[in-house]
C-alpha cells in the first residue's frame, strides 16, 4: 500500500461494545470518509445505536459538510456517545472549539488520551 493514505479506516468492537474507527493515515475528514465510516458502523453493530471512539491522531483538517452533519444527521441515532483522540493538545482545542459551534445531538468529547476517551465512554 505504500506511504499514502490506507484506502478505508480500519474500525472493530472492543470487548466493551465500544466501536473504535481508527483513521490513521487520514489527514482529512471528507463526507466519503463519513459514508466508509457508516457502513462500517453498520456491518458491526446490525445498525444498531453504539458508543463510537474515533482515533484521528494524523487528522488535521475537516470539510465544512462534515462539521454541520453531526448536528443534523440522520444517521446520529446510531451513535449514542462520541469520543475522538487527537494527538496533540492544539488540535483537540480546535476540535472543541468546532463542536460547540456545531453541537452533535449525542453526548461528545475530545481527548489527547485513549484511556481517558474509553472510560469517559463507559461511564455515559
């Protein structure tokens, strides 16, 4: 596959029932990347509603479209609560800054730690 972007995320159920999409490798968000993520959420959980922890340590940027969806999606009942990891202490405060903007109607945070995203998950 060689140094580019992987062709999908990679995504999996932790012994928790927790849906884990891991998008290394992704430096932008785009609706296509949303769609992969959703059918992914789908075949794992048979549609159903499940806590979801995005990995996004290489994400850096995110199409306007895809910040609105989360306030508006159809799709939303399948996430009952939302934790995304960034790797660095900028970027988790920008991505705090845009989800107060564009507030999801489920339960969401950012976190610069894997651990502390999981059980914030666990206990929602």
């Amino acid at each position: 596959m060689g140094r580019g972007m992987p062709d999908q995320p990679r995504s999996g159920m932790t012994e928790n029932g927790v849906l884990v999409h891991d998008l290394k490798g992704f430096g932008h968000l785009t609706m296509a990347l949303i769609r992969q993520l959703t059918r992914q959420h789908n075949d794992l959980t048979a549609g159903a509603s499940a806590p979801v922890l995005v990995l996004a340590e290489d994400l850096k940027t995110i199409d306007f479209d895809v910040q609105r969806l989360a306030s508006r999606s159809r799709e939303s009942h399948l996430i009952s609560a939302l934790s995304v990891v960034c790797d660095s202490f900028m970027v988790a405060q920008l991505s705090r800054t845009l989800v107060e903007h564009h507030q999801p109607v489920y339960p969401m945070r950012v976190f610069v730690n894997r651990e502390e995203a999981e059980a914030w998950l666990r206990s929602v």
